[in-house]
C-alpha cells in the first residue's frame, strides 16, 4: 500500500530511543519507522532535521473564565491559541475550562467540547475546573470520564477551598475511584491573604511585590497539604507549575515513598528569576506562583534532568503588553499569565538541551511523552510508532533566530524572550499527518481539530509505572 507521507532522512528522536530513520504515514496514522519503505504519494526531506513526537501543552487558557468578577477575556481563544501551538511544534492542547455558572461538570464539558471543534487546528484535550465540591457533585465525575476526559482541576486558593477542605479531600477520593488523574493548583490562601494584608498597611501595594505576597511557604505549604490529600484519598495529583525547590523537594519526598505525586512546571521559573520584578517592566512578569531565586531555578533544570519534573507546560495565559502594564495593576489586582505556548519547544531545546542541563530524550518526555502517559493519551499521542497518530514536529536544531512578538500568532502579540535568539525551531507541524504549519506559516484551518481521545491506562494507575 502506498503511504500517504513519507518523511525521509531524518534523526526520529523518542522518550526512549533515537536513529535515523524514514517515518511512513497512511490516513493520518503512522504506518512504519525505519526499515525498506516504499515512495509516498508526498515525501518530506528531513536531512539534518529532528523528527520529533509532536509537542503537547496540555495546560493552557484559550477559553474565557465564565465567572462574574473576570475584568477582561484573555488576549488567545481557540483558533489563534491552537495556531500559535501549531507554530510552536505542539499538536495537542489540554485547555482548562470553567463551567459557566450553573452548569454541571458535564454540560461544561460538551459545552466547550462543541466550541472548540469548531474553532481549533490542532488536537486538544480538556480539565475541567470543579468549583463546588458538594457531594452531589461526586457522580459528575464519571460522567466526565464517560466522554473522554481523564482529569480535573482543583484550585487550593480559590472558591471557598479553604472552608470546604473536607469536601475537596472526597473530591480526591472519588477522582482516584474514578481513575481521574486531579490537576492542583498549589498555594496556600491563607498565608496569601496575610502576605497581602501586611503589604497594603505598609503601602507597600505596587506590582514589584508581587513575589512578597506569594511566598515559597505559599507553595510548598499547600504542596504538602495536597501530597497529605492524595495519600489519604488513595489518589493520584499532579502539581501545576510548580515553582520552588521547597516545593519539589516535597513532591519528590512523596514520590519516592510510593506516591502517584507528578510535577508540572513551565519555561518562565526555568528562563526567569525573581530579580525581573525589580526591572522597569514587573507586571509582565506576573504569573501565580511568582518567579522565584536562581537557587530554585538551578532545582528545577535538576529536577527536570532527572525526571523528577514530568512534564514542561506553559499554562499559556496570554494579555496584551498594554493590560499587563495597566497603572491600575497592583498587589491587589493582578494579571497574571502570560503567552508562551508558541515558544515553549525552541526555549527549552535552546536553554535546556543545547545548554547542557537536559538531554534530547528527555526534551522529548517533558514536552510530549510524560503527558500522554499521564493523561491517558499515550502510545495514540506522545510517540513515533506504527499506529501512533502521525503527530510530529520537524525540528531544525541550527535554526537560530530572536523572538519577536509581533510575529507570534498569539493576540497577545507580545513575549518575554522579545529580542532573545533562541537555537533550534520547528520548521513544518504535522497534526495527524497533515502539514499545519510550514516554515513559521500555520496552514492548518480552524475545525480540524478533535477532542483527543484516550486509548491507555494512565501512567498513575499502571504498578509497572508509578514513576515517569
């Protein structure tokens, strides 16, 4: 049978292994790797390129937060969001989504389901936010899982938690029964509510004290609470954007004693230190948690070399320049978030591989592998294998060029690497065996994207992987 795509003369790189070798595709499936293959009816030369499984950032902001108090809608929504990623080399998004007031888990779900297989280029999959823990809210959660989610999200300093501890601790339990993988947002509000306290008595409320406000206690604080959670519902938690090495030193602790504990973290706390809140620009820099030392810094490459971090997101938030530095942004109103998604492989390629501070492979299991595991995607996602999705990121590792963020696709039109050359970019996007983007230039056409569906056990419920 004649492929429909054969990529030809490149280094296909996986989690565990790396060769040259031809790629064939047929019906948007991969069909053969390596090994005699016959010409297709279109060839890619791949010379001196990375054939790579395509990127997942599976922990994105592309829909609106539909709650009363939102000031302004994020700059992204589904089709400039989904062709940022497809510039960028990811083919699989996981957006977290807010049920509109009133809505039930799963009507939330099918809501956003309907407007982002309208709207998107790439593949994506969905968290869906739980803000009332109540315990007729409990079989929601299989109802989730019957449509093909795999997760939900927890915030620990928002929408009461603090007052309705107890009910998010069987929110855990029922997820874990439910082979539901909880995304947890870490922060302690109440040490948050005191930081801010005392700044505003000592005036102290401009936007450079943001990182005063959310301390390290803050995180790792709430960190080990959600390990003391996960331990006693008997279910598995992953950290988003975990931010400090008191933080991951917890979360590591954990893991090592058995626990289905796994860590996030994303490409600012790896590029960026605390010291930008002192620049002339803080409010660009604002994310929940904030920047923290370079001591931590340096423990995130560790822990991301060694597997300890399992996965790099973006938790791509994106407001314009202009919103970020608005005089009326402060300790007490903050912006946070940023837009990332399309720089979130070549950063880490150029800062984390070229560097030194993590291996290609290992590149590859942050950016795309560990999350499929995770999230119940893999090997359909996160790999190059006969019947694996035809997924893939051509990657020019010499492609040396800066960051403009004009050029981004993302509405945000702005990034914090402005003017940063960056060594190492995708040069054509394949979404299921169709080109999306080729040389910088997205192709693929809003619609084409397909709720990701899961094909495995999640890696937190397998006893041969309880550690990626």
């Amino acid at each position: 049978m004649t492929p429909d795509l054969v990529i030809r003369n490149g280094r296909v790189v996986t989690s565990g292994s790396e060769a040259m070798a031809d790629v064939a595709v047929k019906d948007g499936v991969i069909t053969q790797v390596g090994g005699d293959i016959p010409r297709g009816h279109e060839e890619i030369d791949a010379a001196g390129k990375l054939v790579l499984p395509g990127g997942m950032d599976l922990h994105v902001h592309l829909s609106p937060v539909n709650l009363p108090d939102r000031q302004l809608a994020w700059a992204d929504d589904y089709t400039s969001g989904t062709e940022a990623a497809a510039a960028g080399g990811v083919t699989t998004i996981g957006d977290i989504t807010f049920p509109i007031p009133g809505e039930s888990l799963p009507q939330a779900f099918d809501r956003a389901v309907e407007t982002a297989s309208a709207q998107t280029v790439v593949d994506f999959a969905l968290h869906t936010v739980l803000l009332d823990p109540s315990a007729d809210k409990l079989p929601e959660i299989a109802q989730l899982r019957e449509r093909g989610a795999r997760s939900l999200k927890i915030f620990m300093h928002l929408f009461g938690f603090e007052t309705r501890a107890a009910e998010y601790l069987r929110v855990l339990a029922q997820a874990g029964h439910d082979d539901m993988l909880s995304l947890v947002h870490c922060e302690d509000s109440c040490v948050i509510g005191h930081e801010l306290e005392k700044l505003v008595k000592a005036g102290d409320t401009g936007i450079e004290n943001f990182p005063r406000m959310r301390p390290v206690s803050s995180e790792s604080a709430a960190v080990e609470r959600a390990i003391a959670f996960a331990e006693s519902a008997d279910a598995p938690i992953y950290i988003v954007h975990l931010s400090s090495a008191r933080a991951l030193d917890a979360a590591t602790s954990a893991r090592r004693r058995g626990l289905p504990v796994y860590v996030e973290t994303r490409p600012i706390y790896l590029l960026f230190d605390e010291s930008r809140y002192q620049s002339d620009t803080p409010g660009l820099y604002v994310g929940n948690p904030p920047l923290r030392s370079r001591s931590d810094v340096d423990a995130l490459w560790a822990g991301l070399a060694a597997g300890d971090i399992a996965t790099c997101c973006t938790d791509h938030a994106p407001w314009k320049r202009e919103q970020k530095l608005a005089p009326e942004v402060d300790v007490t109103m903050t912006r946070p978030g940023m837009a990332d998604l399309e720089t979130l492989m070549p950063a880490l390629f150029s800062e984390g591989v070229l560097k030194g501070r993590i291996s290609l492979q290992r590149f590859v299991e942050a950016t795309s592998t560990n999350a499929a595991r995770l999230f119940g995607l893999y090997p359909r996602k996160g790999t190059i294998a006969p019947g694996a999705d035809a997924d893939i990121t051509i990657f020019d590792p010499h492609l040396t060029k800066p960051v403009r963020g004009a050029e981004l696709y993302s509405r945000a039109k702005m990034s914090l690497l402005e003017g940063v050359e960056l060594t190492g970019w995708p040069v054509r996007t394949i979404s299921r065996g169709e080109t999306v983007m080729l040389d910088g230039e997205v192709l693929g056409k809003p619609g084409r994207g397909r709720l990701a569906q899961p094909t495995d056990t999640p890696a937190f419920a397998s006893p041969q992987a309880p550690i990626l």
